[in-house]
C-alpha cells in the first residue's frame, strides 16, 4: 500500500470529488483515479460510488479516512520539521485590531499542530502586510478586507470590527449614550498619519452628517490617545482595541448612526506548505465566516 494512494483517498473525500482532490494536490485527475483503482484492487472493496455526477466516499471509505488522515497529517509534519530542522517558522502579520483575539486563536492552533514550531509575529498597517505576504516575507496575514484583487492569494473574513468615537471624559460628548454624527460639526478628528482606507471610510461617513471637520494626524494609537486625552480631538477607534480596558481619562461611544464596521481576513499565499496549510485550514474551520477570492 503506497502513500500517495492514501493521499489520494484523503483528498478526494477532503476536497468532494477527484478533480478538486487533483488540483489541491497539484497531481492531475487521471492520477487520483488510478491511485483510487489501485487501492480498491489492493483492499478488495469499493471504496467510492462512481455515477455520473461524480463519486461518493462508501462507509468503508469514510472509516479508512477517519482512521488514516490523522496519521497522514502527522507523518507530514514530522517530515515538515526535519526538512527544516529546528528552525521551522510561521511568520505572521497582523493589523492592531487583530491582535486581542485572532492573533492568539492562531497562535494556540499552530502550537497544537506543531509544538516546537517558532512564530514570528509582526504589527503592521495594511499596505505594507498585504505587500510583505506579496514578496513572500510573511506566510500569513491578518487584513483588513479589501475590494482589491489579491491574485495568488485566498482571504477568509475571521473576525468583524467595530468602531467607536474616543473622547476626553472632560469632553461634553462623554455624557451621551449615543453621539448624534450631526454634533461632530466643527470637530477634530485624530487620525493615523498612515490612514487606512478603513479609517478613511469613517472619516467620509461622519462628514455626510458633519461639516467644518478639521483632521489632526498622530503617528502612534499612543500619541492619538494621548492627544485625545488632552482634548485636542476626538478619534475612531476599533472597539476591539479597548473596550476591555479603556485608557484612563478617555470614554469610548457608540454613535447614532453607527459607524460602519469592517472586516479582518485570513489572507494566504494559494500554495502554502503542509504544515502552514493545515495551520490555516484549522483556523478557517473553526474561526472562519466567509471567502473573499
């Protein structure tokens, strides 16, 4: 019994037919078919339904795969290692908002699959992480989602973000539930000086209810705090960021209407090695909502 017949097995039932299993295996479907054939001979049974829809896994089929699947992936990822050795890496980029709660669900997956393995975790805006998975110097990403095309790569929405106003607890808005946008007339507004497109997106949201917006950029969520804080502006932020543990002196509000959320995305290279794969796969089954290809 050879490996790649079982692989083929695996990826046929993975991936719903033997085409899909071809492609996803990068072997092509005349191939699985004979591994599939070669297989049946060799355990004297049916291992798939054919009719002209395609082919359906038969129970015996489905206990092979449940039995040798978790061996397959281990055998991987040994072989993964060694090739490696000890110096096996998942680099990773993430926007801020991402880091509270995928960041760590990543980060937990990858060290249950891979124990030893070493993570490199960079904070980046969003340019520079799409164009660093583009030159291939970071394996996976955690975006904002994009109307862009992304050729190579496939994007999952993992995590919606909601955005809020943070204002001085001096400042009269921090006494309202909600902030009315049309009140923001006049205001500042504290801003990245590396807006996001996101971020911009608010921006042009609040001045179709507000005029006479000034912007005041700030390099650091630090330093629009901190600008914040002394009453200078008032700034959005990702509820994610701090709704747990606001800073002292500042009050996040939702606003009426509300701003508009966005969404973090899984963004991944098409062909990623087993291991990295397998990573993002566990993440997707779990944590995913939606594609973006």
């Amino acid at each position: 019994m050879e490996l790649r017949h079982l692989r083929s097995l695996i990826a046929v039932i993975d991936n719903g037919g033997v085409r899909a299993a071809g492609a996803a295996e990068h072997i092509a479907q005349p191939a699985v078919t004979r591994h599939i054939h070669m297989l049946e001979r060799e355990l004297g049974v049916n291992l798939f339904e054919r009719s002209g829809r395609g082919v359906r896994p038969t129970p015996t089929a489905l206990e092979l795969h449940s039995a040798i699947r978790p061996l397959v992936v281990a055998l991987d990822h040994a072989v993964d290692s060694v090739r490696a050795g000890s110096s096996a890496a998942l680099r990773v980029g993430y926007i801020p908002p991402a880091s509270r709660g995928p960041v760590p669900r990543l980060v937990a997956i990858a060290r249950t699959l891979s124990p030893g393995i070493k993570i490199d975790l960079h904070e980046l805006s969003n340019e520079p992480l799409l164009d660093q998975l583009r030159n291939g110097s970071l394996d996976l990403g955690f975006a904002l989602g994009t109307d862009l095309a992304l050729p190579g790569f496939t994007s999952t929405v993992v995590e919606a973000v909601h955005y809020v106003l943070a204002v001085s607890i001096d400042d009269p808005l921090a006494a309202l539930e909600f902030v009315p946008l049309a009140s923001l007339t006049g205001r500042t507004i504290v801003t990245p000086a590396a807006r996001e497109p996101t971020h911009q997106r608010m921006i042009d949201h609040i001045r179709a209810y507000a005029t006479d917006l000034t912007l005041q950029d700030a390099f650091t969520l630090d330093a629009v705090l901190g600008l914040v804080g002394a009453g200078i502006g008032i700034a959005i932020i990702p509820a994610e960021l701090l709704a747990d543990n606001p800073p002292p002196g500042i009050a996040l509000l939702d606003t009426q209407p509300p701003l508009p959320t966005a969404a973090i995305t899984l963004v991944r290279p098409t062909h990623l090695n087993r291991l990295m794969r397998d990573i993002a796969d566990a993440y997707i089954s779990t944590h995913g909502s939606g594609r973006l290809d």
